[in-house]
C-alpha cells in the first residue's frame, strides 16, 4: 500500500501527503465525481503542510486553473498564490503538441527536428492522433519526475475509463511502431545492398501504389517522410515510455480511486480498482465524495415523514399555519435526505463487501461549488477527516 497505514477500512490521507517516500499520487475515476477538486485540494494540503508539489491535469475542463486563482494553466506550472506554510504549489495542464513538439526538439538534430515538425502528418499526430494524448501524459510525468523539482506530483486523469488509457500507453506505441506499415515504411532506410535496394524498391512501388490509392499519395508522402525522419528516435519513444510505466508500479507512487456514493460512479470505481489490480499498480484507496450528512442523525425519515403529517393534518395549537407548513416542509427535507443517505449507505456497503480491503475516506459534501483556495481547504480538512 506504499506505505499508506488506516484505521479500519479508514483512508490515512495526511499520512499518505506527508510520507517523503510518496513522489506521485495519481487521481483517476469517472466524469462528475470531483476528481479535479480532489487532485487540487490534495496539492495544496500537501503544499501547505510542507512539500512541495505540481499538479499536472490532462482534463481539458478549466476548473482547476479558477480554484486555484490562475487565469489560465498550459505546459509549464505555473505557481499558485496564496499558499501559506513552508511548501510551494504549482499546477499545469498537459498541453499535447507541444510536449511532442518538446521531445522532438530534445532527441533529434535542429535541422531533423525542423523537418519532423514541419511535416504534415506530424501536424496531425501531435494534434490529437488516438493514443497520442495518453503517450504524451506518460512524457510530461516522466520529464516531471527526472527534474527533481518537486517533492510531490499530483495527475489529475481524465474522466471515466480513459483515465487509465496512458497505462496502455507504451503497448500501444510498440504496436504502431512494430506494425506491418511503419516496417514496410522504414525498411528501405535499413536494408543493405544496392540489389537488395533494388528489389525492395519493386515491391514498396506495388505497395506504396495500393496504400496510395487509399489514402492519397500525398499522404502516403507525408508519413513515409515522417517515418524516415523520425525512425532514429522511436527507441527512445519507447524506452521513456516502458521507464514512465515502471515508476507508476514503483514505491513512491499512489493511485487513488475517486467515486460519488452513486451506483454508476462506484461501478466504475470498481472497473479502475480491477485494473490496477491486474496491472500490480500501488492503489492507496478510494475518495469518496460529496458523502451527504445530517445534524439530526436520530430522527429517522419514517418519523420525519409522520410529524409532517400531523402538521398538515391536524395542525398545532402553540403555531401559526404558516409556521406550521414551514415546519411540515423542513421535516419532508430531513426525511428525504435521510433516505438519500440510506441509498448512500448501502451502495457504499456493496462496493466494501467486494472489495474490503481497500481503504476509503468519505468526504462530506459542501454546500457549494468549489471556486478558490479556502473551498480547496475546506476540501482537504474533510479530506483528512478534520471537517464533517
């Protein structure tokens, strides 16, 4: 559990932020959730309790740039005002292009670089080919985590299941750059001999000539000049990648669950929990939040519901009508909201008899949205079990 202790079933989350051995904590779950708010309410408690800490959000909402009083996040963190304490926030947001842009320019020559990112079908790829956008999450985690700079690093994933895409990251590029086209495409670049040339060049005109046909000519051009521009750096494509993937099973790195006490919402806590079971990634445990809650725990919804209807019915003697249909409403509230912590409850239980040994810390619900650094404390109070 990297060194996560709980009480019970109970979630230890400053023990989890405080750990020096903790590096990076990972924040995936379902759209709608609060798991932006979770992954910024955990970066300043950490910053503010001494560390110092970058979160890295690859969800394009702006939420976490307004929480945290930043007119706009992009590539590189920016420092969050306001902090108090010894440590330092800072946030980013994972700008696609121009890490690829950033890796070209780090690992090939100016003039291959400048051909690499000229070429249209680098254009297109570093703009939002599928899969680039989990690749590159595991590049900027990666260049985060060798620059030492940080005590902590927090990701906020994106909504529902691709979340977890970026794990699959490396597969997928082995894949594509293992495939039957790039080898096709790249072998005339590593094939010695002017008649092995020569009779290579035969079939790659008949192939070239059917892909042409699909797809264009000129696009076959563009990625048969960004293959062979590009074919020097695919190791290293690949070995950052598998390296970036090793430090995500690697002590120091937690990955949190964050759900709603809603059926959907566990269910796809469930899914993530079975994932990175099966993957051997460290969980820490689940958030759950937005958890609702009552002052008057002891008057149930069926006595609630009873003492609403002997207002309406019969009234009071000691209370004007008015009073009394006020009265009668606030109790219909109170039984309503007992029987949506009932529902609540059992959800919960069912997701903790299948999975029991995963800790959990249930966050309260606040009254509002969360805008600005004291409802990212607020937060991060309920977070650590301090607030109700």
């Amino acid at each position: 559990m990297n060194g996560v202790r709980s009480t019970g079933s109970r979630l230890a989350v400053d023990e989890l932020i405080d750990d020096p051995k903790t590096r990076i904590i990972v924040c995936c779950g379902s759209g709608g959730v609060g798991k932006t708010t979770t992954a910024a309410a955990l970066g300043l408690r950490a910053a503010e309790r001494g560390r110092k800490v970058v979160v890295l959000t690859i969800d394009p909402a702006r939420r976490l740039a307004q929480s945290m009083g930043l007119s706009e996040l992009d590539n590189t963190p920016r420092v969050v005002k306001g902090v108090t304490g010894e440590g330092e926030l800072q946030a980013m947001m994972l700008d696609m292009k121009r890490t690829f842009d950033e890796v070209v320019l780090a690992h090939a020559e100016p003039e291959r670089a400048r051909a690499i990112m000229e070429n249209p079908f680098y254009q297109s790829l570093s703009a939002g080919f599928a899969g680039t956008q989990e690749y590159m999450a595991m590049e900027k985690l990666g260049q985060l985590r060798a620059a030492e700079e940080w005590d902590l690093i927090i990701v906020d994933t994106p909504p529902s299941r691709s979340a977890l895409d970026f794990l699959d990251a490396p597969n997928r590029l082995g894949s594509f750059l293992d495939g039957k086209v790039i080898r096709i495409l790249t072998a005339p670049a590593k094939v010695g001999g002017r008649s092995a040339m020569k009779f290579l060049n035969v079939g790659m005109g008949l192939f070239t000539g059917t892909l042409g046909k699909i797809f264009g000519a000129q696009l076959l051009t563009d990625v048969q000049t960004f293959v062979s521009a590009m074919d020097s750096m695919f190791g290293g494509f690949r070995e950052r990648a598998d390296r970036t993937y090793q430090l995500l099973k690697a002590p120091g790195t937690a990955f949190l669950v964050v759900a709603a006490p809603e059926r959907d919402a566990l269910r796809e806590a469930a899914y993530f929990v079975d994932r990175l079971a099966a993957d051997r990634m460290p969980l820490a445990g689940l958030v759950l939040n937005r958890v609702h809650g009552t002052g008057a725990p002891q008057l149930t919804a069926e006595r609630a519901l009873a003492a609403a209807e002997a207002l309406e019915e019969n009234g009071s003697e000691n209370s004007s009508p008015e009073a009394e249909l006020l009265a009668a409403g606030l109790l219909r509230l109170h039984a309503e909201r007992m029987q949506i912590m009932a529902r609540e409850r059992r959800t919960r239980d069912r997701f903790v008899s299948v999975y029991p040994d995963v800790p959990i810390v249930e966050v309260a619900a606040l009254p509002g949205d969360v805008h600005d650094l004291d409802g990212l404390r607020a937060i991060g109070e309920r977070l650590s079990g301090g607030a109700s």
